[in-house]
C-alpha cells in the first residue's frame, strides 16, 4: 500500500497495492493470493447487512452463520437473553446468573491450584468468559507472589539463625 501524508491537514491517504504488485508478491512468496469477491464478507465474519448498508464486520458466533447481534433476529431465545443485556446497558452475564460457586481459597499453593484448575473448567464449559477468568488468574498471580515473598522471608531468617548459632558454636 501506498501513502500519501498531507502535512497541512494532516491526512493519510492509503492506497490499495496494484494487482501487478499483488501478482509480483505472489511469485517471491510462492504463496498465491486468492481475490476475493467483491462485497463479499472473509467466512469468519457475519456479513449480514448493516443499518448502514454494508457488511456487519463483526465475527460469526460460534457454530452459527451470523454474529450474536443478527442471530438474535433469527433466535428467540437469543433474541431475549440479547435484549436482558442491552436493558443492563450490555453488561455481560456474570458468574452468579450461571449459578457458578468456585470456593476460592488462595491460602496455600495447593489450594490456590485447586482454584486454577476450577476455573479452567468453567471456562471450557461455557460457565464463564474468559475475561472473568483472566480477572482471576490475576488474583492467583498476586497470591503466589505474596506467598513467595513469605517464603524467601522465612528462608532468609532460618538462613540468618544458622549463621548466628554456628558462630556462636565457633567462639564456644
């Protein structure tokens, strides 16, 4: 692609590459580009229409044809569960609406991997986003480290008495 800076207003232009600099790629790479038909929307991507006129841009829902938006058109059920979150201003469904309890326990290595692996689960299952999930690896993260931090702690002062008791070994 080409670009042209308009210094005064601050404009870029970008132009689409030629279709002889499209073909010369082509042939360095050995990897063919195929054309794409015009108006048509890349198969990971609704492609419905817009209230705009063009293609809805958005990627498709999984194991279905349109994005959550449009599919809720075609899907009663969808269509309710889209209209609850819009009347929330579009705050995802959260934890207690799956009626997920995960106890969480971050007290110990142990306990706090119990919790890691409860999540991951929920996760696979559908039970929860993987942005709530991210929220809690953060969480464990941070225990780990505090438990870590108390560990190198306690390490240095067994380290520290052990140094004191064989001195005072050493003068006896």
């Amino acid at each position: 692609m080409s670009e042209n800076i308009n210094a005064r207003d601050g404009v870029v232009e970008v132009q689409a590459p030629s279709t002889g600099a499209v073909q010369a790629l082509a042939q360095v790479t050995g990897k063919p580009r195929r054309a794409r038909a015009a108006g048509s929307a890349p198969s990971n991507l609704c492609g419905e229409s817009t209230k705009a006129g063009g293609a809805c841009r958005t990627p498709k829902m999984s194991g279905r044809s349109r994005c959550r938006f449009h599919e809720a058109q075609h899907d009663p059920a969808l269509g309710a569960l889209v209209a609850t979150d819009r009347q929330r201003g579009g705050a995802i469904r959260t934890v207690r609406e799956f009626g997920l309890d995960i106890p969480v326990d971050l007290s110990t290595p142990e306990s706090t991997r119990t919790v890691a692996e409860r999540v991951a689960g929920a996760v696979l299952a559908g039970k929860i986003t993987a942005s709530q999930a991210q929220a809690v690896s953060t969480l464990i993260t941070a225990a780990l480290r505090a438990t870590e931090a108390a560990v190198t702690r306690d390490l240095e002062e067994l380290e520290r008495r052990i140094e004191e008791e064989l001195e005072a070994r050493g003068r006896g």
